[in-house]
C-alpha cells in the first residue's frame, strides 16, 4: 500500500507541474476572457481533483494499517520520520525526482529526539539548477508542508536549516504499551533465505583461539536474522579434504594396524597430526605412501573413507566440546561435500571462454581483480579457489540463498572479492538481487599487543582459553561471596553466564575489522562496557519486580490497563533508548557490525541506572521493610528495559541468570 500511496503522489506532482504550465500559457495570452476554457486544463483539473481524493483515501488506509500493524512488531520511529519528511519534501518541492532525504537521531537533548538535515542537500541541488535559495528557506517550506501525524510535536529550525524534531510523549507511551503487551518483536521484513559460513576449523587440528572470532561472530549474526524471521542455514565449511589426509591415514595405518576393526584410542589429535608431519617431512619412503594414500582416498576405496571418517569423528568430538561451551550450532558441510561440484564449475568457465591457461595451471582473470583465481593446479588438482567457487554456486543455485555471509579473518578478503567478481562474471547472482558479503574480522592480540600466544609461543587451545575463563570467573565470584548465597547449581550457573558471555562480549563489543587485545581482568571487571556489568544490571532489574511481590498475571494485566507514563525526565530518557531498539536492528542489518548492538545495549543499561537513581519504583518502610507504595508505571519501564536486555543477550549469545 505503501507503493501505492507513492505511485499516487508521483501522479499528482506530475499533474499538477502540467497544471501550472498550461495555467502560465493561458495567463500569458491577452485576452484570456475571451477564450473558451483549455480542455485539457480542465480534463486534469477533474482528474487532479480525484487523484487526491484517492491519494487522501489511500494514505487514511496506510495510517489505520499501520496502527494496527504497530500492535503485532516495534515501530521503526526513524524510518516512521522519514516517510513522514519525505512526503513533505516531494510536497515542497515536485520539480526534485529524487529529492535528498537524510532523518537521522540527534546527538543532544536540546537539538530535539531526531533531525532532518536535507535543506542543505536540497539547496545544492537548487544551485545547480541556478535557483537561488538559502538552506534555512527550505528547511522552512519543508516544515510547512508537513502533514499531520501521530509522531511529531513540534519542528525547529537551527543553524544552516536543521530540522529539530520532537516527538509527542503520548506517541511513545503508546509504543511502550505495545512492547508490554506483544513482546519484542521483529519489524516486518520479507523472508529471506540466508546462508552464513562460519568457525570452519580444519580437521585433524583443534581449534585454537584463531577461531573464536569466526564461530563468535557467525553464530551472533545467524541469531539476528532468525529474529528477523529469515530462514538460516549455519554452515561449518570445515577443511576436511587434502593432501594432508595422505600422511594422516598413513601414519594411523602404521600407529593403529586393527584400526579397520578396533576404533582407535587417538587421545591428543594435535600430537598425532605433528608427529604424522614429522615423518613426513623426515621420511621419504612414507612420503611417497602418503601421496599413494591420497590417490586411494580420492578414488573413495572403503578401506581408505573408513580412516578419513576415523579421523574425522576424533575432530569432530573437539570441536563439540567447543561449540557446547559457547552455545553454538552448525551444520557440517566441509570441503568434500564439494569434491563432485568442481569438475562442472570448471567446465562452465571453460565453455564460457572465461578460463585460460598460465605455466600449465588454469587460472580464471576477472577485469579489475588484482590477482587471478587458480582452478586447477600444474598437476591436474582443485584449489580453495575452485571449492569456494563450487560452494558458492551450490548456495546460490541448490540453497536458493538470497543472502551469503562468509565470516572469516580480514586476510581473507582479497580471495572473497575474487571469487565474488568471478560468480558475478559468469553470471551466477546479481549483487543487486542477491547479497554476497565477506564479514571480515582483525586479530585477536595478547596484553603485549602481539599475536596471542602461549608463553612458549604456541597457538592458544580454545578449550585452554574457555577453562581458564572458567577459573578466573569462581575466583571472581568467590572473591565477592557470591558462593555464600548462591546454591551451588546458582554459582556453576552465574560461573559460566559470565566465564562465556565475557568471552563472547569482549570480542562482539569491538568493531570486528580491527583487531582487539584479550585480556580477562578486563572482560569480567563488573564496570564499564563489560558482559560482567551487563549482567549484574539485568539480575538487578528483574530483582526490582521480584521486591514488588508482583506475579508474571499482575504484570500482564498491568501492560495492558496501565498507561506507561513518561513524565520524568529521566522516564523520557529511558522510553526514547528502549524505542531504539528496532532503529539498532535496521542499522546491523545493514553493516553486520554487531558492536553496534553491545553500544546500544550498554547505553540502555546506563540509561536505566539513571533513571532508577531519580525515580522511586518501590517505596519500603524504613523500619518494617514492607513494600508500601509501588509505581506500576514505572515497574512496567523496568519491565520493558528487561525485555530488550534479554532479547539483546538473546542475539548476542549471552545467558543471563536469575540470581548472581
């Protein structure tokens, strides 16, 4: 409907710019009186006329749809604002096809809750033409032609022509209400498919703390798009295909005889894969049998799928313990799943002429690419470059993704903006359709600001990491006497809350293209922008309905008798952050930038502090302790500020607890 009222408005612009020129020649002539009426003139006068009796109709049908549909998901207040300024500035100016628009939240209280900065915009386009204006002008014709609506209260005008928009307090009780009542919901979105390759570890190698900012990140990312109601396929694209299987099966062959019929007792996988790389650097005549092992491997020969299998199961049983601890969940489906594909993807580059030879390798040049894709090795074999390219296809054409999201290390996007121009090349997706997007991430550093390492200046085991956040979080939380009144199931919950969703917190509240210093004094400090912080403030709020004796019953009937009332200063604060919260989805979406979240997450939780130290929630006898007055309106702010704590926590991948 919203297309329609759009269409409508275009018409009329465009009739009414008609109306004025035929109006400009009829004025122009001498004697107009003597004239009989313009036909035309008067044919789009009528037809003028029943335009905006329809327009007007169409745009009634919009608001009572929307008011209805506010009931079912949060409004978006920007994206409200700017169909409202919008429809204001094709009013004001209907000779503008595609006028600037530019509604953004304002910086400061006393510049209003949001601002309209297209004046300056549209006066430089005004110039251009060789009209003469000033910002301040347009701004005002603007304001002007703004319609009346249920958003805003009043508009200033400041500096150059900044539009300072404030918005009507009963307009925001009501978004509160409905938040109460329906839940935090997601904005209405079309359905999307989504494909997001991350963790991606390779087998036969534990994960070491390089992967933790891949299998972080993916897996926070796929929670916001399942919010978002769109269907997530999570793929663990795992190494588990390669030469190097040639030395592993031999070695297990040499190690593990009976392996055909006794499972092996391969206890250290990282010790195994050294000493198999060992031998094989060492030793020529098993070299030379590991190279025939790969052959066998490749021509799929039981014996041989039965080792690769074996050793893949051991992997795959650590990376479990892994994605347990962290909460993460993915299907597997690694490099083999791709072996048939690439024969066919380097067909078709072939008979679309896109592939030449170079030293006896086939290599794929894309125009504008720095560097060429190699599709098949001097010695007949396929490269990452060919499976990426055959695993694109596959996600596109079998998944029917319309979104792919490759979370890998920032070193990787070289190869991704390749093989991206490449599928794009031979006509595979049109990235104007379909978005194709490598979520790039920097490195994760020690407290020397250099590449995390052991003290021996090993890669850190991921598992090493998370039990040592394990141990420093109970040394934490003993340290406070937390193990003298909590349970002990209480504590090893509140323990591995905080252990994991500091760990998961420190790297998603950076912005993932730079790298970020691991530090676990840091992440679990109970202040500032900390999980830990977070956390203890969620525990608190949920606390405060606890201290009002008020059943999860009351509650509900409350959301929907009681208005929210945002009087206080400090209760205006808190509703116009909690409001923000689809504005923050919209945002990510668009940047996949997820620290835009944590930021928003840390603001609501300040924001909440304040407004909690200046405004009584629950009033207690000083002497008895009794509860004697309880404010529901303002229960329901704690109430609502909680729910989009949790929601946050909920995409973020953090479990709060009841009690720490």
């Amino acid at each position: 409907m919203g297309d329609s009222v759009n269409e409508y408005t275009t018409r009329l612009q465009q009739q009414e710019q008609e109306i004025k020129s035929l109006s400009a020649e009829v004025d122009g002539l001498k004697n107009p009186q003597n004239l009989s009426p313009s036909p035309r003139l008067e044919q789009l006068r009528d037809e003028n006329a029943k335009l905006k009796y329809r327009l007007n109709v169409l745009k009634r049908s919009l608001q009572e749809e929307r008011t209805v549909h506010c009931g079912k998901s949060m409004t978006n207040i920007l994206h409200r604002l700017e169909e409202i300024f919008c429809e204001a500035i094709r009013a004001a100016y209907p000779e503008l096809e595609d006028p600037p628009l530019s509604v953004a939240s304002s910086q400061q209280p006393r510049f209003g809750e949001y601002q309209c900065n297209s004046a300056m915009a549209i006066a430089q386009i005004l110039k251009a033409k060789g009209v003469k204006t000033n910002p301040r002008e347009i701004a005002q014709k603007i304001v002007q032609n703004l319609s009346d609506n249920e958003v805003i209260l009043k508009t200033e005008i400041a500096g150059p022509g900044f539009i300072n928009v404030y918005l009507k307090r009963p307009f925001v009780s009501k978004l509160m209400s409905n938040l109460l009542i329906n839940g935090v919901q997601p904005p209405p979105l079309s359905k999307k498919r989504v494909v997001v390759d991350f963790s991606s570890p390779n087998i036969a190698k534990e994960m070491h703390v390089g992967h933790l900012r891949s299998t972080i990140i993916g897996e926070s990312m796929s929670r916001l798009f399942e919010f978002l109601g769109y269907d997530v396929l999570r793929l663990n694209h795992v190494g588990d295909w390669g030469t190097q299987f040639g030395m592993l099966i031999a070695h297990l062959q040499d190690k593990f005889p009976d392996y055909l019929t006794s499972c092996p007792p391969i206890g250290d996988l990282q010790a195994f894969y050294k000493e198999s790389k060992k031998r094989f650097d060492e030793e020529e005549d098993f070299k030379k049998r590991a190279y025939k092992c790969v052959v066998r491997l490749q021509s799929k020969e039981p014996e041989f799928i039965k080792a690769w299998n074996l050793i893949c199961d051991v992997s795959r049983k650590e990376f479990q313990k892994v994605y347990n601890c962290l909460d993460i969940t993915l299907i597997e489906r690694g490099e083999s799943y791709y072996q048939e594909m690439m024969t066919k993807v380097v067909k078709e580059f072939d008979e679309r002429g896109l592939s030449e030879m170079d030293e006896g390798r086939k290599i794929v040049f894309v125009p504008g690419q720095p560097i060429p894709l190699t599709i098949v090795k001097s010695d007949g074999g396929y490269t990452y470059d060919t499976s990426d390219l055959a695993a694109l296809r596959q996600r596109l054409f079998d998944e029917k993704a319309d979104m792919i999201i490759y979370v890998t290390d920032s070193g990787q996007g070289t190869h991704f903006q390749v093989v991206f121009a490449a599928a794009q090349l031979i006509g595979w997706y049109d990235p104007q359709v379909t978005r194709v997007e490598h979520a790039g991430f920097g490195v994760v550093l020690g407290e020397d600001k250099k590449k995390f390492k052991t003290r021996s200046g090993d890669t850190v085991r991921l598992m090493d990491l998370l039990d040592e956040g394990l141990k420093r979080c109970m040394d934490k939380l003993k340290e406070k006497e937390r193990d003298k009144v909590l349970t002990p199931e209480e504590l090893t919950k509140a323990q591995r809350s905080v252990a994991f969703g500091c760990i998961k917190y420190a790297d998603l509240s950076h912005n993932r293209s730079n790298d970020y210093v691991f530090a676990f004094d840091k992440m679990l400090d109970d202040r500032g922008n900390t999980a830990a912080y977070l956390l203890y403030a969620f525990t608190r709020i949920r606390s405060i309905v606890r201290l009002a004796n008020i059943d999860e019953a009351a509650l509900k009937k409350a959301a929907e008798t009681t208005e929210v009332l945002v009087e206080h200063e400090a209760e205006w604060e808190l509703g116009k952050v909690i409001l923000r919260f689809p504005e923050i989805m919209q945002k990510i979406l668009d940047s996949l930038m997820l620290h835009t979240l944590c930021d928003y997450l840390y603001e609501l939780a300040t924001t909440f502090t304040d407004f909690y130290d200046s405004c009584y929630c629950v009033e207690k006898d000083r002497q008895t302790g009794k509860v004697v007055k309880v404010n529901m309106s303002r229960i329901l702010l704690c109430e609502a500020t909680a729910a989009i704590m949790a929601k946050c926590f909920a995409i973020l991948g953090i479990n709060p607890v009841a009690r720490m």
